[in-house]
C-alpha cells in the first residue's frame, strides 16, 4: 500500500481469516417459507454470496463458510420472524477474524 492510498474492499477482504466449523451457525428451518418470498433479500444484501436460490429444487443454498458475521441478512429478511432464517454467531473460536487495516 503506498502510502496515503486507502486499501480497497478486496484487499480488506484478503486479509481475513476464517476458522470454518463443521456446523452451521445460519439455518432456514422451513424451506418453504422462501418460496412465496419474492424479493429474497438475503440473497441481494450478502456481500460474501453465502446465500443463492438454487431453481433446480427450489430453495436457498447456504454456504456458511463465507460468512462474514455481518447479520445483513436477518435484518434485511422480512420473513425472519416467521422462522425464515435462523441466524447465530458461530460457536466460540469459529468463524470470521478481521484484521486492522
């Protein structure tokens, strides 16, 4: 970075660490409530793609291994309280480390 240069998102984004767990902290307990869901904001408000409606069986795929523990989603799903998206931070020593920068 020369100097005075801001860093970009990219490379912002390069600098963080993940530690995957082998559970998943974000769920959708009823598949089927997204069906009806129109917009699916979830998909639109995640800036690491975690989440994409697959139209072959006709539901929302997580990858939760991307997530950058933002809760973008849960407040962007107008759904979240008829039990769309059941989001938690992940298990202690999991998840997203960011770093200064």
């Amino acid at each position: 970075m020369a100097a005075g240069k801001p860093i970009s998102i990219s490379d912002r984004l390069g600098s963080t660490s993940f530690h995957t767990d082998t559970e998943a902290h974000l769920r959708i307990p009823e598949p089927r409530t997204c069906l009806t869901c129109e917009l699916k904001p979830c998909i639109r408000v995640c800036p690491a793609q975690v989440y994409a409606w697959e139209e072959s069986d006709q539901r929302i795929h997580i990858r939760f291994e991307n997530c950058l523990e933002l809760g973008a989603c849960r407040i962007a799903c107008h759904r979240v309280g008829k039990g769309a998206l059941a989001w938690e931070f992940p298990r202690g020593g999991k998840g997203v480390s960011y770093r200064f920068g």
